[in-house]
C-alpha cells in the first residue's frame, strides 16, 4: 500500500517580509537610480490622461517621478511610499520646481484614504514589488473613484529586469511562497488581478534604455545605491558577491547596444491603464 504525501506551499509571512523590503529600499540611495527613470513618469501620466484639477495619488512613488509629472499637468497630487527618505527626495525637488504636491508616508498595501478618493492613481516600478499583489491590488481600486484610471509602470519578466532578478534569485533567493514582482508585466496577471472591476485594461509594450558609461559602472552605481542590489551583494561572501558582479556584468554586456564606447540596456516594461467600472 503506498501513503500520499501532501506538499504544502508555505504561507507567506507577509507582515515580516514587508519589514526586509522596507529596510532594502531604505539602504543605499534610491533617488540616485530614481531621477534617470523621469521619463517614465512623464510617459504614465500622458497614458493616464492626468488633467488639471485632478486628485492624483501616486503610490510606492520613491524619489517622485509620477508624483512630479502630475503635478507638472497642474494635478492635485499626493505622493505616498513607506520610506521617508526618500519622500524627503521627492519634496525637494518638488519645491526645487515650486510644485504645490502633499507628501505622506503610507503603505500600498494599507492605503489610509478613503474609498473612492482618487480620479487617478499611478506607480512607476513601485507597486509591483509590495509582496501581497492581491491586497495591492484591491487597495489602488479602493480608493479610485469609479470611471478613474490606474496608471502602471511595471518591468517584464522577459527584459532586462527581469532576467535581473532572475540572476539575483541565482545567488540570493527570494521568499519563499512570493509570487514575483515581475508578474505584473504580464496581461494574464493583470487580467487575474483587475479583471473583474475594470471597464478596460489598457497594455502597451515599451522601452527604458539604461544609459551608463560601461558595465562596470552600472554595476557599482546600482551596488551602492539600489536597495535591492546593495543588499544582494551584502549577503554575499567574497567570492559571491564577485561571482554575482561577474553574472550581472554579463547580462549588461549582452544587451548592451551601444557598443564598446558606452553602456545602453533596452529594458522591456509594460505601461498600463486601467479603467474603473
């Protein structure tokens, strides 16, 4: 007679696994990587559609980017992460812009405003990474009033990011029972995840380029100021954290475009519009 075994995936911890995010994301300096990243910001907004006079919430929105490109259309914009430096980041240079924008530490995944507060919500690589996509996911809808968009920027499994973490997971694993940040690249699990409250789902494949002087120099810019990275390599030995440089080092060299004078790394996201029922 043979006995089944029952395999359990194992529930998430995710109150825990949001504090080892939060203290990744406060380590180094994200604003450094955050201001090259502009561009997308001022893409999403243009996608969503952000008029004057719109109430505006930008989550998980580090140094600002969505935040500033609202505020720029003449929105009514509140900026929200929960690390506050780099709010902190955010406010100075909306003030350096003399942009009237409201700051306030919060957590995407515990929004403290009111349902249906918001004609418009964005995020640019942000709310893709809170561990709980379901929970993040009801939380955005919750406080967009009916008819608002939800305006996303989120890196493919397939690009540069992508297969980043991938790289990373190679040498540090990830949580057990998470399901990928790089999911919300994905028409499918956008399908899954805002299906059923939303009157469209607009998708549009498109490119950051990574501009850095070689690949070495990527590699040291985001070791010392991108959270995920610099911890990576601070969990490592010696001799891992040079195996993981000589890994990602690779990957640049092989997307790279520009050739042997310079670094540029197309890198694959999708932007995303959804519309409330």
């Amino acid at each position: 007679m043979s006995l089944a075994v029952e395999t359990r995936t194992p529930t998430p911890d995710f109150a825990a696994i949001k504090a080892r995010q939060q203290a990744t994301w406060a380590s180094g300096d994200f604003s450094v990587i955050g201001t090259t990243l502009q561009i997308v910001g001022e893409s999403l907004a243009e996608a969503a559609d952000v008029n004057a006079g719109e109430r505006v919430l930008d989550v998980a929105a580090g140094n600002g980017n969505a935040t500033l490109a609202a505020a720029r259309r003449f929105a009514d914009v509140t900026s929200t992460d929960y690390v506050p430096a780099l709010l902190d980041r955010g406010r100075a240079r909306a003030q350096a812009e003399g942009l009237a924008v409201a700051f306030e530490v919060a957590d995407v995944e515990n929004l403290r405003f009111a349902d249906a507060s918001f004609d418009v919500v964005l995020s640019t690589y942000g709310a893709m990474f809170a561990p709980d996509h379901r929970r993040t996911a009801s939380e955005m809808l919750r406080v967009l009033k009916p008819g608002g968009r939800l305006g996303l920027a989120n890196w493919t499994p397939d690009g540069f990011i992508g297969r980043l973490f991938k790289v990373i997971g190679a040498y540090v694993p990830p949580p057990a029972g998470v399901q990928s940040p790089a999911l919300w690249g994905t028409e499918a699990h956008l399908a899954e995840l805002f299906g059923a409250a939303a009157a469209s789902i607009r998708c549009e494949r498109k490119y950051f380029n990574f501009r850095y002087r070689s690949a070495a120099h990527w590699v040291q810019v985001f070791r010392d100021f991108y959270g995920p990275t610099h911890k990576a390599f601070g969990a490592l030995d010696a001799a891992g954290a040079a195996a993981l440089e000589r890994a990602i080092a690779a990957l640049l060299d092989e997307m790279n475009v520009a050739g042997p004078a310079a670094l540029v790394v197309p890198s694959a996201y999708l932007e995303v519009v959804v519309t409330k029922s």
